[in-house]
C-alpha cells in the first residue's frame, strides 16, 4: 500500500498532473514574512538608534516618522505579500479545478460510448 502511494506521489513529480506549488506557497508566505519583519525591525532599531546618538532635540524628533514611516511601509509590504500569495493560490486552484472538471468530462464521454466501440 505505502509502495503505490509513493509510486504515485513520484508519477505525479514527473508529470505536473498534480501541481505541488500550493502547498509551497504557504512556506514562502512565511519566509516572506520574515523578511518583512526584519524590515521593520531594522527600520525601527535605526530610527532608535539614530535617536539615541543625536544630542540635538530636532534629530530626535525626527526618528520618530521614521520609525512611522517604517512601520506603515512594512504594514504596506505585509498586505502586498498577503495579496500576491492568495494571487498564486488562487491561480493554482483554478488550474486543479480545469484538471477535475477534465476528468469527469472524460469519465462521462466514456460512459456515452457505445460497447462495441472503443
């Protein structure tokens, strides 16, 4: 049984019949994400970093938009990741659909066949 499983796991790798990038997209939506709080971390340890080294009030004052700043444009980036995920999972749900609605037109075109006909 676990032989056929693995048998057909390796058809379908040889074969594109079944797309293995779905489940993939999850782990780079993830990895994505952890980019992008890097990002903001980074931009909101510069922004204290530059806070803490300035000894004028006006470079303190203008740490903080920064680290705004750097948190809305990673706000931003989170929704855009989100977006162009959902996009490709969606892409590939179409194409899975395509491929079921495939088989039943043929499973129903085998069953309209006559007997003697092949």
């Amino acid at each position: 049984m676990a032989n056929k499983s693995i048998r057909s796991m390796m058809w379908d790798l040889l074969t594109f019949d079944r797309l293995i990038t779905g489940p993939m997209v999850h782990l780079i939506y993830w990895a994505g994400l952890g980019v992008i709080s890097l990002v903001a971390f980074s931009s909101v340890g510069a922004a204290v970093g530059v806070a803490l080294r300035e000894t004028a009030i006006l470079g303190k004052i203008l740490a903080i938009p920064v680290a705004v700043a750097g948190l809305l444009v990673a706000g931003a980036l989170v929704l855009l990741w989100r977006a162009l995920c959902e996009f490709y999972v969606a892409i590939f749900r179409i194409s899975d659909d395509l491929r079921a609605l495939r088989l039943q037109v043929e499973t129903e075109r085998a069953d309209q066949r006559p007997a003697g006909k092949p």
